[in-house]
C-alpha cells in the first residue's frame, strides 16, 4: 500500500536555483562617448544655424530634448550586459527612418509634383503643375483635352474647345452643382461639339482649373444634353497663353 504521507513525513528539500549570472557593469566610455557625439553635434547645429535658438519655446525644446537623452543614459546604465551590436543595428534603422523623413520634408514640393505627373499620366483629365504659373494636360485616347475644374467649388470635367467662344456646361453638370435647369431662360443660341443650341446665360460665382481662378465667370448652362460639358475661350482668353506641343496642352496664366 503506498505510503499516503502523514504528520512525520519529510518534504524533499527544493532543489538549488543556479545562481543569477553576476550583472555586469557598464563601462562608462560608451555612455561618455554618446553624450560627446551629441554635445559635438549640438554645437555644429549652432554654428551651421546660428541664432536659430532664440525664442524660449526654442530653448524648451532644445532643453527637452537633453532631458530625454539623459534619461536614455540613465537607462543604459542600469541596464544589464549589452549587445552593442544590436543597438547599433537599431540605431542605424533608426537613423535611415530619420534621414527618409528628413529628404521626404525638404523635398516635398517636388515629390508632390512627381505624384501629380503619375497622376496626369493615369488619369488625363488632372491637370499638372509643370512650373511657374504653367498647366500640363494630357490628351486623352480620342484625341481630344479633357481637364477637370470646379465651378462654384463643385468638380466639372471639361473638354478644352477653343472653337467655343463660351464656357458651356451640360445639362447634368448644371443640375449637379445646384443650378435649376428648369427655371432657366434659354434665349442664347451656343455653338457646341453637337451644333448650335440654345442656351441660358448664367455667372457662376467662381471657375477654377488647378490653381488657375477666376471669380464671376459668365457661363452658358446649354439646353439639351452634352457628352462633355465645354472649356472655351470665355476661359481661354483670359490666360496669358496655351499651346499644344504633341499629346500635351500647356496653359500659363499671370497673377
């Protein structure tokens, strides 16, 4: 019968735990060398940049900043044995994070405008800002320009005609952006890519493609339905130029 243990029965003593690996003490040259990079590389900040520390909010940053990499320190020190390895491993992806950023905010403008010529290609009818005060739009498989605009802050593809002496827009675009098209007087007779129509004169509080703006632009709102509505020369003529130079439509305008 196995024995079930009673008040003389003697618990086994635990086994010994190896003891805890004796903890290193970090050397102080790593740490004392990391505060002299950083306090070299303040110092070449303030001289490459002088007098970019001035207001006090400035010198808060600047202050808290040193906070922080104290505490690091501070960290590091009571730390146990360090794979330096490792850290520098960290502290270099770290660095190429912060160098990605960095190129990424000093050339913003010019990866904006990358993204807008991707787009311009993709999507013809977005125009791209090729330089100052300057329009690129793409032409489109047909052969014709198309372009997106805002009339009254609402969003308008347009096909460029300059055989159109008006800005003409469809029907449907018209009732989209908020225009009654039934209340509407149709006296003006309009010249479209689908032949002469009538059509009623209205003036849309602003007309925009891209940066180019123009506030209180007469418009013809045309009375039977369109394909596109019409960029003309009511548009046109206020630009400083545009020209056609193989597949693409340059528009330049003056402030």
């Amino acid at each position: 019968m196995p024995d079930g243990g009673g008040p003389w029965r003697h618990e086994p003593d635990p086994e010994p735990q190896p003891p805890a690996p004796p903890r290193s003490r970090l050397a102080w040259g790593p740490v004392l060398a990391l505060v002299a990079a950083l306090a070299a590389g303040a110092a070449l900040l303030f001289k490459l940049f002088p007098g970019a520390i001035r207001s006090p909010g400035d010198w808060a940053w600047l202050v808290g900043g040193g906070a922080w990499v104290a505490l690091a320190c501070a960290g590091l020190l009571r730390a146990g044995r360090i794979d330096w390895g490792e850290k520098a491993r960290h502290a270099a992806i770290w660095a190429g994070i912060v160098a990605v950023l960095a190129v990424g905010i000093a050339y913003r403008d010019e990866l904006a405008q990358v993204g807008q010529r991707v787009r311009g290609e993709f999507s013809s009818t977005y125009p791209v800002t090729s330089g100052s005060h300057e329009l690129v739009v793409t032409q489109s498989d047909d052969g014709g320009f198309f372009v997106m605009g805002q009339v009254n802050g609402q969003p308008v593809r347009f096909l460029v005609d300059t055989g159109a002496s008006d800005t003409v827009l469809s029907p449907a675009d018209a009732r989209r952006i908020g225009i009654d098209t039934a209340g509407l007087t149709y006296d003006q007779r309009a010249e479209t890519a689908n032949g002469e129509g009538l059509g009623a004169r209205i003036t849309a509080d602003s007309l925009a493609v891209g940066p180019i703006r123009h506030a209180n632009v007469p418009v013809l709102v045309n009375q039977q339905p369109m394909s596109s509505s019409l960029l003309g020369m009511a548009f046109l003529g206020r630009l400083d130029s545009f020209q056609v130079k193989g597949r693409k439509l340059y528009l330049s305008w003056k402030d």
